[in-house]
C-alpha cells in the first residue's frame, strides 16, 4: 500500500510539471502600413505601445490592436529606440545624421537632437545600474558611449575592438557586456568608468548580435545565426548552446517566465527557449513570423513578443546590381506586426 502510495505521489508530481512546462505560443500579424524599412523595435512593459524603427521615423504602435497611435519624425537613418520611464523620456538612434533624439515619453515630443561625435549609431539601451543610456556605434573604430537620460549630455565613451558593436547588456551591478559582430567577441566594460575590463571568444557563436542577460543566474544570452550561446557571466565560459534559425539580429528575454526569443528573418521563425536550469536550455516552440523579421522586443509585464517587418514589391528589372550580384529591394507595399503570446 505505500508503494503505491509513492508512485501514485510521482506520478502525481511529474504529470503537474509537465503540465506547467507545457506552452502554447500564438502568433497575430497586423496590417500596419506605412513607409520606410525597419531595424530594431522596442516594446514598452506594461502599455502595450510599441516603438518601431521606419528608416526616417520612429512608428509608436498599440500592440493590443495593431493600430498606429503616433509617430515621431525626422530620424535619419533610425536604427533603435530606448525608453526611461523615470525621466518621462525615450533616445533614438539616427546613423544618417550622427544624431540621438530625445524625446517626451508621453507626448511623442523631440526634445532635442544630441550630436554623437563617433557616428555609425546602431544599438541602443539603458542601464539602470549608472542611469545612463549606452550607445553602440559601428564607428571606427567601434564605440560605446554612455548619455545621461534627463540631459542628454554625454558622459563617457568606450573604445571597442570591432567596427561592428550591436547589442549590449548591464548586470545591474556594474558592468556591460557588448557584443562584437565581426570578432565573435564578448567585450565587458566597468559601466561607470567605460573601460574595458576584457574580452571573450564566443565561438561557435558566429556573428553575434542580439544579447540579454539574466541577473538571477548571472548568464548571458548572445544571439547569433543558426548557434547561440550562454554564458557564465563571471567565468566568460560558453555554458551552453542553442540551436536556431539563421539571420539573428537580437534576442528577447522574459525573465520572470524563463523564455529566450530568437528571431531568424532568413528562415522566418522565432526559437523560443525555456532556461531550466543556469547551465540547461530547452526549446519549447519554434514559430513562425514572416522573411526578413530578424528583431524582437519582448513585454516583460505582460509577457509578450513583438516583431515588426515590412513586405517588398519587386525590384526595378533594369536596377544595378550590388557588389554581391542582387538586385536592391523593391519598394514596401506593407509592413506587419507580428505578437507572439502564450
């Protein structure tokens, strides 16, 4: 009898964590419309307003419904949006001008435009340990440079290794962790002093670009095409790969549900990863989006992913060829956001 008490009892335990691992992911796409390309969005936790890159302006969308509910105009070359709730105000990133945009958070106001001297703006983020918002520009060489968010002003820069910084994280307690596109790196940086401290291969990690990080574990996420990687945060080790798809451009992190999005616009699909464990990742989904969606910005109040990507018309027959033999894009006929809930 209390054998089979026992077995009835794990029975019991494994089918409930079964249940509570087990997830249904949905995907919506919305007809959005509107000119311009796109690079990275940024999703505001807990409003449902998404901010997305157009190449000459920033769209501001309601998530819940797919609609357009404003717009902030003149950033040339836009690339990525950051947001400070607690100074009430967002940063743009415009590489055609070698300008942030600081703008109202509640009224969609600019602000000012801010001068970054080293040019090639690319990524963007805020780290809530300095409170200060970081840049990393494809400048040359590479760049980082930290902006105080009720300023503006700048108030310090790193010297990176590669001409190619995209994503960077903060622990929260000190340091940034930026990653090197072209050099397969990780680089760490005091976040007060901007200096950097050292510098980690992350091969087999090809081309890494997206990047999180998670404070509970002190693992770092890194996005790269068909291999992502974990990393042990004090160590700089590999811990861990992941397998996904291909054309990763950044990576989303959801930290109370454990869940890593990695988007592929080569292979039109976002891995979805649940961190069992700090060294033990498990895909639970892989979901399909449309070609070319390679960004994500995840809720983490409401636990949703948001993807953002427009759709091309045939290219002109007697258009010149790139370097690489292809003929340029077509022009955008729509644009699509895609929300991924589970």
């Amino acid at each position: 009898m209390t054998k089979f008490f026992l077995l009835a009892a794990l029975c019991i335990g494994s089918c409930i964590s079964g249940i509570l691992q087990a997830q249904t992911f949905t995907v919506q796409k919305y007809s959005i419309g509107g000119e311009g390309g796109t690079d990275y969005l940024t999703a505001e936790p807990g409003t449902g307003r998404v901010f997305v890159s157009r190449g000459s302006h920033v769209m501001v969308l309601d998530g819940n419904k797919g609609t357009i509910i404003g717009d902030i105009l003149e950033t040339l070359g836009t690339h990525g949006i950051a947001l400070v709730p607690a100074a009430n105000h967002g940063f743009i990133t415009n590489r055609g001008d070698s300008t942030v945009t600081m703008f109202d958070l509640k009224t969609l106001i600019v602000v000012k435009k801010i001068k970054i001297p080293a040019g090639g703006l690319d990524g963007i983020m805020y780290d809530d340990f300095t409170n200060r918002i970081i840049l990393t520009n494809h400048s040359k060489p590479g760049t980082a440079t930290a902006l105080d968010p009720e300023t503006g002003a700048i108030t310090g820069q790193a010297e990176l290794e590669d001409n190619s910084p995209e994503g960077a994280a903060s622990d929260g307690k000190g340091k940034l962790f930026v990653n090197n596109e072209r050099k397969n790196t990780i680089q760490v940086l005091d976040a007060k002093e901007m200096k950097v401290l050292a510098s980690w291969s992350i091969d087999p990690c090809d081309g890494p670009t997206g990047i999180a990080y998670d404070r509970a574990t002190d693992r770092i996420f890194t996005g790269c095409g068909k291999t992502s990687a974990v990393l042990n945060a004090t160590t700089g080790k590999i811990v861990a790969t992941i397998k996904n798809g291909d054309g990763v451009d950044a990576l989303g992190w959801d930290p109370s549900e454990k869940l890593i999005y990695i988007p592929a616009g080569r292979d039109s699909n976002v891995t979805i990863v649940h961190e069992d464990s700090p060294d033990r990742y498990r895909v639970v989904a892989t979901v399909t989006t449309m070609t070319g969606a390679k960004t994500i910005s995840v809720d983490t109040v409401k636990h949703v992913a948001y993807l953002f990507q427009p759709q091309y018309g045939p290219s002109a027959p007697d258009a010149p060829l790139d370097r690489n033999g292809r003929r340029p894009r077509g022009p955008v006929i729509n644009a699509y956001l895609i929300v991924i809930k589970h």
